[in-house]
C-alpha cells in the first residue's frame, strides 16, 4: 500500500508557535537576569552612600537613573536607594553606624 502525504503547512505553523515561544522565554529569562542586577546594584550603592555619609565623603551613585537619599539618626547612617529595572523597581537599604567627627 502507498500513502500520499498532504502537507497543509501544519508542521510550518508548530515551529513558528514553538519559536515564538522559546522567545518569550528567552525574554523573560534576559528581564530577570537584569532584574536581579539591578537589585544587587541597589543593595551595592545603598552600602556605598551610608558608608560615604558615614565617613563625611559625598557619593555619587553608578547609575544615573539611582534614585538615593541619605539620613542620619542617633548616630546611625540610613540609605535609601531606588533603581529602575525591567520588571518593577528594586530597591535596598543599608544602615551604617556614623563616624564620630567624619561631618564637620
């Protein structure tokens, strides 16, 4: 017996549905990876600023769209950093104990 195979385009359309979604998958995986560099370069800089204030050094974030405030209270340095990310906006504190004399 011989069988005669109708190709309708059937086998074009599953490998375009199947590309399509090793795309978003790619994408999604390529968002979190930068994600999760923008929180670690939120918790690295809101680190870097208490320090800073701590010792009486101005800082200057890595990134321009870091968003960074600063207070201190009872003898203690808090920083607040916010940075953009593809997925939300990460943001990290850090406290820091103040230098005794560091402001003058």
């Amino acid at each position: 017996m011989h069988r005669v195979f109708d190709d309708d385009g059937s086998v074009t359309i599953e490998a375009a549905l199947a590309l399509s979604s090793l795309v978003l998958v790619a994408a999604g995986i390529v968002g979190a990876i930068a994600t999760m560099a923008s929180y670690i370069a939120a918790v690295d800089m809101a680190g870097a600023a208490a320090r800073s204030h701590a010792i009486g050094v101005e800082y200057h974030p890595a990134r321009e769209d870091a968003q960074v405030s600063v207070e201190e209270n009872g003898g203690l340095v808090r920083a607040s950093v916010s940075v953009d990310a593809p997925i939300g906006t990460m943001r990290s504190e850090a406290v820091f104990p103040a230098e005794v004399g560091g402001h003058e």
